[in-house]
C-alpha cells in the first residue's frame, strides 16, 4: 500500500480558488483568520440541547454551501459558526439574544461537545479557505421530517434520547429523520473516524441535489490508522476516494494510500 500526502495544500488540478461566496473573499490559502467587519451580518440563535444554532438571520451566498435545511428551517454546526464568525459573517446569540464573543465560541469547540474538536475545525478552515464545499460526513443537507417523528408540534426539532423502541429494535427511522442532531456526539473526537464529506468548488452546487462528494476526509486522530482500520473505511464510503488528514501544531497535511500488487517472487 503506498502512502501519498501533502501539507495543507492539494495537487494544482484538484484545488482551484472560487469567489461566488461571501466566506472565501476573506481568506487566501494558509492564511491565519482575522476578524472582518461586514455591514450586512448573519444571525443564528444557540440551541444548547442539539449542539447548534438555528440561524435566523441570511446574509449574503455563503448560505448556498453553509448548514443544513430541515423542514424549512437552516441550522449550522459549530464548526461552521466559528469559520463565519471569524471572518465576521455571523453572530451568535443566545437565550436573551445577546450575542457570544469569539471566545465564547472557541470555548465551545474546546469543550468538544458538540461533535467538532479543535483539530476537524482547523481542517475545516483550511478546506474553505480553499473554497471547498464541505459537510459532516453522512448528515443530509436537507431532509423534511414528518411531524411525530423527531419533530414536536411547532415543528421543532426534539433530543432523541429516550425515543420509542418497536419489539426491542430501536427505531432506526426515527433516528435517520433526525439527523439534524449532532450524530456524532457519542464518537469519541480523536478516534480514526470519517468527518466530513467534501466537494470541490461549485458555483451551480445544490442542497437538494448535491449528488456524491469528491472525496470523504477522514481523521486520523493521534495516531496513524492501521491497515485494517482503513479497509472498513474504504467499505464505508463505497466507489467515493477517502483521504486522510491530520493536525500538529495548526499544520494541517492530508495524504492517502494507493494499493500496490507486489510481484510474486518465484
């Protein structure tokens, strides 16, 4: 099996800069966030129970290729908060719609509670700055939920903790429908996992129909994963290319491996 890689940067053909949304203007490849100050700012409101903020307030194209869509509704995760916070396209706000500092918000991705860590941030970042499309691996970018199922009566999300079993089988379906839940709360962050599916820069890219992401990234933790550990990966993601990435000292490098058919000797 033979290893390819690279430091935060892909081949010339696989990475090309786009400006049709409002985040990439902000950044150049490598480049160390800082805070911009925009007229027209975003709003989306902190949802503690789910780990997201529903946003309230659109701003701008970024939403093209930013969040997930549930019956209508636009929720984003917190690693997207804190890439738009950064470049100053967002405000997070809380129950008395005061709005969280930046700190506030590192904070939040410290305490890895809410299925992002430090390390899928800074690689997320880094994907963006690029002009990547990127999504949590799995997680639809839109799907309508039925009422009754993950959904209360005003059409708000509920926490999937103690949902109906049916003969002892949990109800997968219930599960799937509300994927707006962080479905990665009870991962462990740092083990091998796959974490976020990624499209290359798009300007016609669609929610609704974004068809197969280029490639699946998948982290690599705090250790190199053994070659069993990459075979049920390649299992999971099917005909899709998986790349792995890693983080050490906000150096982010990506790399992958190609089988290698060794000659038999006679």
């Amino acid at each position: 099996m033979d290893c390819q890689s690279c430091s935060g940067e892909f081949s010339d053909d696989e990475v090309y800069l786009v400006d049709q949304n409002d985040e990439e203007d902000s950044y150049t490849s490598g480049s160390i966030s800082k805070l911009q100050f925009r007229k027209d700012v975003s709003k989306a409101h902190w949802i503690d129970e789910m780990g997201m903020a529903e946003v309230v307030e659109k701003k701008g194209k970024m939403w093209t290729t930013t969040g997930i869509i549930r019956n209508g509704k636009t929720y984003c995760y917190v690693e997207e908060i804190l890439f738009l916070a950064e470049i100053g396209a967002l405000l997070l706000l809380v129950d008395d719609d005061t709005s969280l500092s930046l700190k506030d918000i590192y904070e939040k991705v410290g305490k890895e509670k809410n299925g992002c860590c430090w390390q899928s941030f800074e690689v997320y970042r880094h994907l963006k700055s690029l002009g990547y499309i990127v999504g949590r691996h799995g997680v639809p970018w839109t799907m309508k939920v039925s009422k009754g199922k993950g959904v209360n009566d005003t059409g708000d999300f509920v926490s999937l903790q103690g949902s109906p079993e049916r003969n002892g089988v949990v109800d997968i379906e219930l599960r799937e429908e509300s994927s707006v839940i962080d479905l990665f709360n009870n991962l462990q962050i740092h083990e091998v996992r796959l974490v976020f599916d990624v499209y290359l820069p798009n300007s016609k890219f669609k929610k609704s129909s974004p068809g197969d992401p280029s490639f699946v990234l998948c982290s690599t933790g705090v250790y190199p994963p053994s070659k069993a550990e990459i075979e049920v990966l390649e299992r999971q993601c099917g005909s899709i290319p998986m790349k792995f990435c890693h983080v050490e000292h906000g150096r982010v490098s990506f790399f992958f491996f190609n089988k290698v058919e060794l000659p038999v000797l006679p």
